[in-house]
C-alpha cells in the first residue's frame, strides 16, 4: 500500500460520518447471534419475559429507537448548519468528525438495530431472554445519552469551544511542522535552499487532478531521495491550490534518475483545506470566524474579541517555535528534503490584517489588538518583534483615519484584554492562558 493509499485510509475514518453506524450496525447483528447462541446454551430463564410480552417490548422499542435516531440526526444536521452559517462552513467538516457526536449516533443505532433483529429471533416457542434484556438495557443507555448528546452537540459548536478546539488542533500541527524551540543565541541556518537552487534542477509536474495540497510523506520522499543520491525539494506550500501540469517537485542534482509516478503517490491533494500538516489553517479558520462576527449583516464584535483572544495564544506558541523552511536529512546527515512554510511575518498578517480592516468601526477590535500585539512585542524575542510593530503602526493609522474625535480615538489606541471595559490601568505582562 503506496503512502497516499493509506492517507486516504486515515483521512476516510476521521472525517466520515457514515462509516460509523454502519459499523454499529454489523456489530449490532453480531452480537445478537453471539447471545442468542449463550442464550441458547444457557436457557436463561432469569427475567420471565413471555412471548407476547417480549414480542410487544421489541416492537415498541424498535419504532420508537427509529423515531428517535430520525430525530437525534436531524437535530444535528440542524445544528451543524445553523453553526456553519453563523461562524464559518469550514467548521463542518469538524461536527461530523467529533468522536463524541460519532459514539452516540453509533449507540443509537446500535440499539434499534439490535432490537429489530432481536424481535425477528423471538418465537411463540421459545423466547431468548437474554437477547430481550440487552435490548431494553440498550435502549434504556441510548435514552440517558441522547441527553448527554443534546448537551455535546449544543455546547461543542459555540463559538469559543470551536476556537478553542481549533487552538488544540493548531498546536499540535505547529508541534509537528516546527518541532524546534527558537534560540536567539543561535546562529541563523545556511540557506541551503538557495545554494540548492544554484544548481542545475529538473522540474516534476504535477500530473493529476487538481486540488489543494493537503499533505505529503515525509519519510517515503526522504527515502526516495536517498536512493536516487539527491535532494527533494516540493514547491508548493500545504495548503496551496495546485493546477495540472503546475511545477510540484524539483529534483536536485538534473541528472538524478527517479520515478516520477512514485513521487506522485508521495502527496495527497483534496477539496479543502486540513489541519493535518498545515499551521496556517487553524490561523485561518479563526480569522474567518472574526470575520463573519464583523460583518454587516451578524455585527458581533464579541465573538471577534473571543476569536482573537485564542489567535493571541496561537501567535505566542508559534512565536517561541524556530520557524524556517522545512528540511529534512537522511540518517547520514545529508538534506534530502526541502519544503516551503510559513513565516512569522505570515503568521502575523493572517492573524491581525484582516480583522484589522473588518474591525475598524467597532472600538473593541482596535482595543483588543493593541492588547494583543503590545503584549507579544514585550514576551517573545526581539526578533519577533518588526512584524508586530509593523501591524501596530498600521493600526494607530486605521485608528487615526477611523476615529476622527479625539477622545474616541484615545480609547480606539488603548489596549484592553476584553476589547472594552477593561481595567485601563493594568500593565501589558499579563499571559494569556
């Protein structure tokens, strides 16, 4: 199985839905003939239920566990657009990928399917009366969570658990594609991917369908390039949309001999963008979360100030991390492997321009940014440091251009944690948790 096969594999089981009731499902049939097997080797007589009463309990059971699986996904099909309009439709993908939301749908169908075919095995003759009680039981547990479910769904997709989720997710990818703390008494790398590139190179195009680079495999490419004795570099960013016939790799030196078709299994694009091997997407998804609480038609500047407060952490946690293009060697210590990433000046821009611009009218936006950019200048290395004064030059001009009274544009230029109503006299150390 090539590297992009089992990719598709993982990315199947972690963002489809529908595989998981299926699966309960079949567990669901087996299970009833793995007890009606004990039951019929035990003659469980413990629970007295006679024909006609198991018979009418299975009957009201199943219809009422159809009734209720209709009504438990219909409700989240509900809440789920409700929430996608309301903050962004990138959150989709996420409600139908929550293992929680997953477990529950599967218990529930779990116990109708369990129960239907429980009422099939019952006779006038002879009544499995094991099979009879786990199917109550189950019904009685799916009855107690589906209001643990109700509660999930309701609170998993407001808007600062989807924030903070995402600051998890954002994390752990910044974890992987940055594993290096930054040492500013260290020296700065060689460009090797300049004296790389001086080099006579050979393009590789990319030769299937288009899509958006979602991911790649770092130890195959390392392996390749080791036994064709040269250097990978991958030319588009994860997360770049990448056309037929667009440059995908260069191999360095020109004359290696490599097969291009394996190289090709080596990456995987797909509609959308994920969070697997891309830092900047959990940036995104929060900027697109402030933007559509700052718009005309939702006006929410609070959920803004919320999306901010988790982009705040984020920038400080990438900020500590040694940033640089991706390279990676081979066991010998020779590079075998470039590829571009993102820099903190993209960090910086992603997280503060946009909603810079979208925020202009409303006071807390200025006020929680100035916060937010004052407090990361005085925490993170000096040499984080041009970016975010770069940003906050540029939003003391928006605040002039924007506030036209003096004292609206006093406040609009004071930092505040809250967006407003916070203490104007507090010091700018505090640390976001």
């Amino acid at each position: 199985m090539t590297w992009l096969q089992r990719y598709r594999v993982r990315y199947f089981l972690r963002f489809s839905f529908w595989w998981v009731p299926v699966g309960w499902m079949l567990a669901a049939m087996t299970a009833v003939r793995t007890l009606r097997w004990i039951d019929l080797q035990t003659r469980w007589s413990w629970f007295g239920f006679t024909p006609e009463g198991a018979q009418a309990i299975l009957g009201v059971l199943s219809s009422s566990m159809l009734t209720f699986l209709v009504f438990a996904v219909s409700s989240l099909l509900l809440v789920v657009q409700l929430a996608s309009a309301q903050l962004t439709p990138r959150i989709i993908a996420f409600a139908f990928s929550n293992r929680n939301i997953k477990i529950c749908v599967g218990v529930f169908v779990f116990s109708y399917t369990f129960a239907l075919a429980a009422l099939g095995r019952t006779e006038e003759r002879y009544v499995p009366q094991l099979l009879v009680f786990i199917a109550v039981l189950s019904n009685l547990i799916s009855i107690g969570l589906f209001f643990w479910f109700v509660q999930q769904v309701g609170t998993s997709l407001r808007p600062v658990a989807i924030l903070q989720s995402l600051w998890g997710a954002g994390q752990r990818v910044i974890d992987s594609v940055y594993p290096h703390l930054l040492d500013p008494t260290e020296p700065p790398q060689p460009q090797l991917n300049a004296n790389i590139l001086s080099q006579p190179s050979r393009i590789l195009e990319h030769a299937g369908n288009s899509g958006t680079f979602l991911a790649f495999g770092h130890q195959e490419l390392v392996a390749a390039a080791r036994q064709a004795d040269c250097v990978i570099e991958l030319v588009p960013q994860v997360g770049d949309f990448v056309s037929r016939g667009d440059p995908l790799f260069r191999i360095c030196p020109a004359d290696r001999r490599i097969d291009g078709g394996a190289l090709q299994e080596m990456v995987a694009l797909g509609p959308e963008r994920t969070l697997e091997q891309d830092p900047a997407f959990a940036f995104r998804i929060m900027v697109d979360i402030a933007s559509r609480a700052l718009s005309p038609a939702i006006n929410d500047p609070t959920t803004a100030v919320l999306a901010l407060d988790q982009l705040h952490r984020l920038l400080r946690y990438v900020g500590q991390k040694q940033l640089g293009p991706g390279r990676v060697v081979d066991a010998q210590g020779n590079l075998r492997l470039l590829y571009p990433t993102p820099q903190w000046e993209d960090f910086v821009a992603l997280a503060v321009s946009e909603i810079r611009l979208f925020g202009a009218g409303s006071i807390q936006v200025p006020r929680r940014l100035r916060a937010l950019l004052e407090h990361l200048i005085a925490v993170l290395p000096e040499a984080r440091a041009p970016a975010l004064r770069q940003e906050l030059a540029l939003l003391h001009s928006s605040a002039e251009r924007d506030y036209p009274d003096v004292e609206d544009r006093r406040r609009a230029e004071t930092g505040d944690r809250q967006g407003i109503g916070g203490s104007a006299t507090r010091g700018g150390s505090g640390e976001p948790v």
